[in-house]
C-alpha cells in the first residue's frame, strides 16, 4: 500500500487555506470542496489521524506551519469544524478567518435533536439498526485484529445510513479526482469523540471561543439535523466578530446538495479572495 500523503495539495503555492475534514476517524469528503475552490489558489486537506482530542490538535498545529503561509483560512467541516474553533483559540496568531460548515452544536442542550431528528426520518428497520451500532460504538471492545475490522465495518455502515438522513435533496456522488475517502477508524472514533462531548459538556469548547480572535463565519443547512441555533446562538454571543449563514433547502454537506451548492461555493469563494 502507498503512504499517506498527508496534507493532500490542491492547486499551486502558497497554500493559504486548509479544509478540515468531519469525522472523527474519517475523512476525505472536503476533496471535492478543495477540487473546487484550487483553480486561482493553492488548497490543502490536512488528514487527522490521531488517537485523542488533543493529538488531532497537535498534529494539524504541527501540519499547517510546514506546508501552508500563515495565517490561514480554516475551512472546517462537521467535527473538523470543532477542530478547527479549537486550534483558532490555542494558536490564535496561526488562524487569518475560520470558517465552520455543519457544526455541531457549542452547547450540550441542543445535542439529543440530531439523533431524534435522523432517526425520525428512518423507517424502523433503520432506526433500529442504528441503535443498535450506536451501542456497538459506545462500548469497549476488545482489540484484535477481527473486532477492529468489524467495528470499522460498523461505523462505515453507520455513516451511510446517516448520510441519507442528513442530506435534503443530494446530487450524485462526483468522483474524487484529487484525493479518496479515508478508511473509518472506529477506534480513533471512540476516543476523539468521548473527549469532545466532555469539553462541550462541561461548557469549555464554548468557552475556547473566546480566545479567538479571528472572524468566524458559520455555514449551515436548514435541513442539517444537528440545530442552526445550537451553532448561532452560542457563537453569537461569546465571539468578537461572528458571522451566520443559513442556506435553504440544504442537509449538512452544503457541497452536494442541488439546491444549495452553486450558493454554497460562491459565499466560500467570496470568504477566501
């Protein structure tokens, strides 16, 4: 198997925006979002293949200085749009604008709606098989070479059925020219994101946003399971310059959605000139 390339690199030098994939223990689908925005400035797609919260910290801080010109656009997606906030708020002098796409939300009274909204738009069988990987994940399994690959299987199930949920009216899959979907890590799953539901819980993801000081525009869907509000109404009130953006008939990857993708990238093309 051929290494890793890791950041992906779209376009030409300087590279002065990075798109930050979702996940954790995924990623990929912000190649296409690069493919598009590349044609007049260089693009990269940091991978995130730590094991903890603050790893995947770590390891984009360490990725960005080598390969990008600081300060850069931060285009953050679903958890890397958390990813992201977090980075712009320990290493402030590295982060020029950050953009979050799909964000969950910044504070833990609006996180059961996304599963009670996705699940309301399953039939049983799916609500239930759902559950039912749910609870897979949440537990500790064994590690060896068979249950990683099950759990992995898992996840990558889970994510397809999701997929269908959170998208309002989506367009066929383009191929991915410049990079693939990565394989799902149930286990970089697991660990990252039992750490971010503690900070979010204990009110200090929120509370980061205050040692930003960067612009923050957030992108988001009306369709998108996981609350506008839930992103709107903290950011609104706890960051210096905050921007929100509702795009209409939209699911949570603004980039495949018929009605909504020719407005997403043009506001994306206007936020990075």
């Amino acid at each position: 198997m051929a290494p890793m390339i890791n950041p992906r690199r779209y376009g030409s030098p300087p590279f002065s925006v990075a798109v930050i994939h979702g996940g954790p223990g995924a990623g990929g689908e912000m190649a296409l979002v690069a493919e598009e925005l590349c044609s007049d400035r260089g693009i990269l797609e940091p991978l995130q293949t730590a094991h903890t919260l603050w790893d995947q910290v770590d390891e984009l801080k360490g990725l960005l200085p080598e390969n990008a010109r600081l300060p850069v656009t931060l285009i953050g997606f679903s958890w890397g749009a958390w990813l992201s906030f977090i980075l712009a708020a320990r290493y402030p002098a590295m982060v020029k604008k950050l953009v979050l796409v799909g964000s969950g939300p910044f504070q833990e009274k609006y996180a059961p709606r996304i599963m009670q909204t996705r699940l309301s738009r399953l039939d049983e069988r799916e609500r239930s098989e759902v559950r039912s990987i749910l609870t897979m994940l949440d537990q500790d399994a064994p590690h060896n070479d068979n249950s990683d690959y099950e759990m992995d299987r898992m996840l990558a199930r889970l994510g397809e059925i999701l997929s269908r949920t959170d998208a309002f009216d989506p367009v066929e899959c383009e191929s991915l020219a410049g990079g693939a979907i990565m394989p799902c890590r149930a286990d970089i799953y697991q660990s990252v994101w039992k750490e971010a539901e503690i900070l979010r819980r204990k009110g200090d993801l929120l509370q980061l946003g205050r040692r930003i000081l960067c612009p923050v525009i957030a992108i988001h869907g009306d369709w998108d399971p996981h609350p506008a509000e839930g992103v709107s109404e903290p950011l609104q009130a706890t960051l210096r310059s905050f921007q929100f953006i509702l795009l209409h008939d939209c699911g949570h990857m603004p980039w495949r959605e018929r009605r909504a993708k020719a407005k997403f990238y043009s506001i994306l093309k206007g936020l990075i000139e």
